[in-house]
C-alpha cells in the first residue's frame, strides 16, 4: 500500500461486530500513520446484545458488563466518536451525525460531517412490529440498555407493588396481588426472557420479599407461529417448549396479535389478554436511514451485500451483522445473530486488508456452529454442528451452559485478548462473591 495516502476507515456501530473489527483494524495500522481508524456509535459504552434480556431482569448489572469506548480507544490507538449517523452521502463520502440536545431541548452538540474513504456499516437491528398497532405506545422493548433498563425499573415496581399489597394484613387489601407479563415473540430473545424471569422470581424471598413466590408471576409467551423458536431444529423447540411449561410458563402458538393497548393485548381470533406488563419481541428490521441514504435494502430495510461483504454497487463500502441482507449458497440469508456477526467482521477485516493490499478479496461463507437456549438457572438446550461432528448434535445441561457462556468469552477474548480476558474473569467471579445476585434497584 502506497504510504503517502491516507485511509480513513470509519466503522459505524461497536456492537457484536463493528467492535470486534475495530480493534482488529486498529491493532493491524497503529504503527502506520498513513491509516486512521475510527469507530461511531451512538452510545458511549459497550454492551453485548445478548446480554440485554438478562439486565432487564435484573440477573446481570449493565454498570459491571459495559465496557468504555474511550477506553478501548486509548489502548489500541483508535478514534471514538460518539453520536448517532443519520445519513450518508455515498458521493461525497460524509456521513452526517445528529445534533444532541440536553434534556430542556437546549443543544449540546450541532449536526456534524464525517468524512470516509473505507466505510463499515454494521448498526444491528431495531424493533419490527410489523404496523401492529400500540406496539410503541404500550410495550417494552429489548434493542438497547435503555430498553432494558426501562422494563427493569417498571419489574421492580411491580414487585415491589406486589410485596407490600400482599404483606399488607390489617386492611386485607388486594390480598392475592400477582404480576402478570406478555411477552410476544418466542424466539430466543422471549424464551429466555420468560425462564430468567422465573429464576428472579424465586430468589425474591430470600432478598426481602418476604410474600412473593413464583405462583405470583404469571408469564404468558406468545408466538405467531406453530412452534416457539422456529428457527432452530424441532427437537431444540420442542426441549424448550416442555422445560418452560414445567417452570410455569404459559406458552400460546399460533396466537396473531392484532393491536396492543395498555395493559393489554388483543388477538387476531378475538380475545383480549390482560397484563402489566407487555414486552415485544417479535421481529428484527434495519435502521431506516440506510434505506433513506439510497443503499439499496431489502423489506425489512437491510443492507444487500455481495458474498465479499461489499454493499452492492458500493466498493467501498463493507456491512455486517443484523443490519445486513447476506444471501446464502442455499438462497437463504445469514440469520441475524451474535455468531454471525463475529464470523462477518472476520472476513471483512481481511477484505479491508486486501483491498487496501490491492488483493483480490475472499468470499464470505457463514458457518453455522448451532444455537444454544439459556433457561436462565434451570437448563441450557440446543443444538451444536460443526467439523468435528456429523450433522447437528443436541445437547442440554451443563456440556450446553459451558459453550453457551464460551460465546460471550469468545466476544470478549476477540476485544481484550486473553490476558485482559482472563483478568475480567476473575474479577467477575470476585464481583459475584460480593455483590448480590440479583439486581433490584
Ligand atoms: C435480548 C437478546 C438476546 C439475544 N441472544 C442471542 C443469543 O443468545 N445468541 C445469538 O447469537 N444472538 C443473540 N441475540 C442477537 C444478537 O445480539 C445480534 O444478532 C448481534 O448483537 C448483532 O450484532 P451487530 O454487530 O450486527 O449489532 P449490535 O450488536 O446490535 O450493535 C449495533 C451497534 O450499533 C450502534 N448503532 C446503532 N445505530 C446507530 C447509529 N445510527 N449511529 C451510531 N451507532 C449506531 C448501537 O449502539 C450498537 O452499539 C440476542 C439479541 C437480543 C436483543
């Protein structure tokens, strides 16, 4: 590569992706003045997705699990810009950040210009609710911390509610007082939302609330389809689906929902469920502003890619993750999930490389290793495939919880490398020792 030329790389999105390729960017040209690499994201902190169900719980606190931008920045010598893109100009190069504005609506920060030679496009998923109507209005969602952190102040209320309404023996007052939550969409994001709610529940008594046993929380997991997560193998579904009905989930398929109101949701066939609470979590789309910068985008506004991770008719622009639309050989798509990213900001750190090298760039080619169910404290299900073994291998228990938990390991050890990686392992197990296990303010 000629060293007189400058190569702005700009990676928008620090997520299970777009992070992981930044540091491996940055680490690959720090000593090479002749590349700058910088990293966008709206937020100033990273959080790994799959995490986010579990800090809606409660069960995981989102202060110890994040991890500083800035701080990842000054040690592997790349650039953080925090803000939020909202448009790109794909001619001029410039991708245009929002202006902030402090909560009295006085600004902050004014609309900004930031120019790219190489661009990396991966912002994840948003919500789909698929134009039913109230969904935003009146459910939670899970897309980000501020989501999630959102549904878990409104958890403790309501166990606090219910806490003092039971207790509360001189005016015998809503005696029998419960909680009640719906959460729709029974892919992994609400089956594991609906079993880690079971596992908070039953250790409520031994953190005060003295009145509360897990017959008080009654979760109703609705899915439009057949079966609950349809995207994996029956035999996983079908596991899944027996182990929640034992913890007392009540699971509702082929149930359509047709408008959400509050404290309620109404079905296609004419029923009217009553909740508390009400979490969507029943489909992913892409950010719209990359559909309205003129990328071209699929219906559910994702990015088309080529099999080397370019955006079609865009050389110089790469997208990974949820937020693209990667056609398989077998004319599928790559499914939006955490292996997947990791697997794409492989192959597009060495397609960034070559291009820059003048090399011809390789193909992607998702590998798909399985997909394991964590049912919080009380079971890990799901299926693994792989060279090592022939078609797809169920598996459950603790052989299952050990490559579930090697996922968000594998994450952390692509960032920090393994010595960092294992320093934060053992100050979680030290956290652990000393903090309560679950979070309840
Ligand atoms: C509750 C939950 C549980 C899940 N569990 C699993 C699981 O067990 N296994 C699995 O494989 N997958 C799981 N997933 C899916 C998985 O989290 C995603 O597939 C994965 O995170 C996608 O990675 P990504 O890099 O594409 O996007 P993300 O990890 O979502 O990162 C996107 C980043 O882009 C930033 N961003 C977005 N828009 C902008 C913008 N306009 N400007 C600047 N920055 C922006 C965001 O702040 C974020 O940091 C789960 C998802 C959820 C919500």
């Amino acid at each position: 590569m000629d060293k007189d030329i400058t190569q702005r790389l700009v990676v928008v999105g620090g997520g299970a992706g777009g992070l992981e390729l930044t540091v491996r960017l940055a680490r690959k040209y720090r000593k090479n003045p002749a590349v700058t690499v910088t990293l966008v994201d709206r937020n100033p902190t990273h959080i790994w997705k799959p995490l986010l169900h579990e800090i809606a719980t409660g069960s995981l606190n989102g202060n110890h699990d994040e991890t500083s931008y800035l701080m990842l920045a000054k040690k592997f010598k790349f650039s953080f810009v925090m803000g939020s893109v909202e448009h790109i100009d794909t001619d001029a190069k410039q991708l245009r950040l929002a202006a902030v504005t402090e909560a009295n609506g006085d600004s902050l920060v004014n609309e900004r210009q930031l120019g790219y030679d190489k661009l990396v496009l991966s912002v994840g998923s948003i919500c789909n609710d698929f134009g039913t109507p109230g969904v935003m209005e009146h459910s939670l969602l899970l897309d980000t911390r501020v989501q999630a952190e959102r549904f878990h102040t409104q958890f403790v209320s309501q166990l606090h509610r219910i806490n003092a309404q039971s207790g509360d023996a001189d005016t015998q007052d809503n005696y029998d007082a419960s909680l009640s939550l719906i959460i729709v969409g029974a892919g992994a994001t609400g089956v594991e939302l609906a079993a880690d709610l079971h596992s908070v529940a039953e250790q409520l008594p031994s953190y005060g609330f003295n009145t509360f046993s897990r017959d008080k929380l009654r979760v109703q997991l609705i899915e439009a389809g057949p079966r609950i997560l349809p995207a994996l193998p029956e035999r996983v579904s079908a596991s899944v689906h027996t182990e929640l009905t034992e913890l007392g989930v009540e699971v509702l398929t082929d149930t359509r929902v047709s408008a959400i109101e509050a404290q309620a949701i109404n079905t296609a066939d004419g029923r009217v469920l009553d909740a508390n609470l009400v979490v969507w979590a029943a489909g992913v789309q892409a950010p719209a502003f990359l559909g309205d910068s003129g990328l071209p985008v699929d219906r559910i506004g994702r990015v088309h890619v080529t099999d080397q991770l370019l955006v079609q008719g865009h050389n110089d622009i790469f997208s990974i993750g949820d937020c693209c639309a990667c056609e398989m050989p077998d004319g599928g798509y790559v499914p939006p999930r955490a292996q997947s990213a990791h697997q794409m900001a492989s192959v597009a750190y060495k397609n960034i490389v070559r291009q820059l090298d003048g090399k011809p760039l390789k193909t992607f080619l998702y590998k798909d290793l399985g997909s394991l169910i964590s049912l919080s404290k009380f079971s890990t299900v799901g299926n693994l495939m792989g060279n090592l073994m022939r078609g797809t291998v169920f598996v459950e228990g603790w052989l299952a919880r050990l490559f579930y938990l090697s996922l968000y390991r594998m994450h952390q050890l692509a960032i920090h490398g393994w010595w960092a990686t294992s320093l934060i392992m053992l100050n979680d197990r030290l956290y652990k020792a000393t903090r309560a296990d679950i979070k309840l303010h």
